[in-house]
C-alpha cells in the first residue's frame, strides 16, 4: 500500500449541497494538506469500472467541474474532481486565480504530490479499475494533466481542454504512458501558434501518441457555458462555443472508449 494511500483519508458526507448533483463530497490528503474533492458514481451492478480525475479551472473546484464529474459517471466511469489548491480554496477574482495556479506550478513537487494523493483515492474506490486510469483537465487543469503525464504518471489517457501547453517539466523519450488529447481553441490568445509548434515537437521527440484538436473560432474557455459572462465581467478573451464544447466531448468519450 503506497504512502498516498495510506495517507488518504476518504470521508464521504453524503449528497453535495444541491440534490442535482449524482456524487458526494470526499476529504483527501497528502502528507502536509488536505484536498476537499468530489466523487460521482452510478451504481448499475457493475462492480469495476475506469476511474477519471477531474482536474479544475483556475478557479478552482467548483461546479463546473463537478458537474464534468457527474457526466462521466452518467456514462460509466467513477470521476474524482479533485483539489488542486487544498482546503477547497476558490477564487472570485482573476488575480487570485492567477495566484493560485501560479503557486501549483512552481512548486511541480508538491504539484505532483498533491495529483498523487488523488490518483490513489480514486483507486482505492470499490468501483474502480485501477488497470483502467484516465485524467481530464479543463484550462489550468488542461496545463496540470498534460504536466503529469510529462513526468511519468502512470495514466492510459490524459485528455486536456484550452489547457496551458507549457510546463516547468519537459517529457522525456518514452515517460509519457499514455494516450494524449488535446483540444485548443483555434481564437484562444493565450496559446500562441508557437506554444503550438513548440509542443508538438516535444510531443514527437517524447514518442508521445497524440491527437491535438484546434478549434477554429474558438475561444479559452470554449467548454464553460459560463465562460461568456466570466469574459465580460473580467474584460477576458473568453468565450462558450457550443459546437466546439459538444464536439470534444463526443470525442473524449469515444477516446475513453479506444483507450479503455
């Protein structure tokens, strides 16, 4: 039994605050913080099913990532939308947000610590099977996702949503495990053409298996229905496209489907 596990401690509290969500609140931790998460499941007799880590916006966790959680249980999978701030910190403000993300991200150690802690949770549910593991991540958690797997984590599939395709970490030949999905807004002004290049060519030269999606019009954030309003509100390059939100959502679960 790894130290994570060991280490996590799973509290079920029952129903999240809204009857609308399938899942319950889950306490976590590592060795120095503790993570406020979610899990979501649909008991159908089914007794092992693939486990999904949901990785949040830089808002942190929230509902929109529950509510990712809850669609991938509807289709079969127990998703774990994690906590990658601890605590169940959210920002309501970009700057803190910006903080907050920033902080994971120079601390890749403790990042990766922190993803771990979430990793064994969910493979320590009775439900899941710990052969079949797959991570999704939305902007920050695109960034966070597609950063594990450069560092070896033991994943079947990462799929990443206008997630950041920079990293303080480079993948080296053959570290990377798994399959990768990649799904960028074509519009989307904080991913450069060459944050696009440049990460291809790492991809190539990691012998990563890789499926990039480039959206054309779309903007960051294309899969938050949220997202229009948070652009405004914030003077943002945000923006929901239905097409773009719904077309790689169709591909996620076909992609889970090849993997799986």
């Amino acid at each position: 039994m790894s130290k994570f596990l060991l280490l996590s401690l799973i509290v079920l509290t029952g129903c999240a605050s809204g009857s609308k969500n399938l899942g319950n609140d889950i306490n976590y931790q590592n060795e120095t913080l503790t993570m406020k998460g979610y899990l979501s499941s649909v008991d159908d007799g089914n007794t092992k099913k693939p486990g999904i880590l949901v990785v949040h916006e830089w808002w942190g966790h929230n509902e929109y990532a529950r509510k990712r959680a809850d669609m991938l249980a509807k289709e079969g999978y127990v998703a774990l939308a994690v906590d990658m701030y601890g605590n169940g910190l959210q920002a309501d403000h970009p700057s803190k947000a910006n903080e907050f993300s920033s902080a994971v991200f120079k601390n890749m150690d403790e990042a990766k610590s922190r993803f771990m802690a979430a990793l064994e949770t969910l493979k320590a549910h009775p439900h899941v099977d710990k052969t079949k593991i797959a991570a999704i991540g939305y902007c920050f958690g695109g960034g966070v996702v597609l950063s594990m797997a450069r560092m070896g984590i033991e994943l079947d599939g990462v799929v990443s949503y206008h997630g950041s395709l920079k990293s303080p970490v480079k993948a080296k030949k053959g570290q990377i495990k798994g399959n990768l999905l990649v799904f960028n807004g074509a519009a989307d002004p904080l991913v450069s053409k060459a944050d696009i290049v440049g990460f291809k060519k790492e991809m190539k030269q990691a012998n990563a298996k890789l499926e990039f999606v480039d959206f054309p019009g779309a903007l960051h954030a294309f899969t938050n229905p949220g997202a229009t309003e948070l652009g405004a509100k914030f003077k943002l390059p945000l923006g929901y496209d239905k097409d773009a939100d719904e077309k790689s959502w169709a591909r996620t679960l076909s992609f889970f489907e090849e993997i799986f």
